[in-house]
C-alpha cells in the first residue's frame, strides 16, 4: 500500500481514503466536493460518516457500521482507526 500525503491540514481522513482506494489525494478531494465533504468541515474531523461514504463512493467495502476498539487483535486485517 502506497501512502497518500495530506495536501490540507484537515486532510488526514482523505489522504486515508486515497491510500486504500489508490488514487490521488486530488481524486478524493474532488469526489468528496461532489458530495459536499470538505476538509475543513469539523464533521470530518470526528464523525466516521463522511469518511465511510467516500470510501463506498470509491469502491471501497466498509463494515456496516462503526466498530469500537478493543484490542489490535480483533482488528480486521484493513482497518481505520480515529485518533485524536
């Protein structure tokens, strides 16, 4: 897997998506600004929901739904985890 730098301070979540979709950060950011996310907006900081459409918007399977962490032993084999 080849890494994708954030272009924007924001933009971790999209240079996420580009890395495991495997395209530009440019690509995300434009599929992105068709669905109205933006880096800037603070939804995208926290909020696992504009990160788990774009990943589907990109071809990407997610699991049905936001999963807690309990141990980097039940973590599937490709996961996001949010820090903060």
């Amino acid at each position: 897997m080849k890494p994708v730098v954030q272009e924007e301070k924001t933009g971790c979540g999209l240079a996420c998506v580009a890395t495991l979709a495997e395209v530009s950060y440019a690509a995300v950011k434009k599929s992105a600004h068709k669905q109205g996310i933006s880096a800037a907006d603070p939804k995208l900081w926290s909020d696992t929901d504009y990160i788990r459409k774009l990943c589907t918007t990109l071809g990407i399977k997610v699991a049905k739904s936001e999963n807690s962490f309990q141990s980097w032993e039940k973590l599937p084999k490709c996961a996001l985890l949010a820090i903060k």
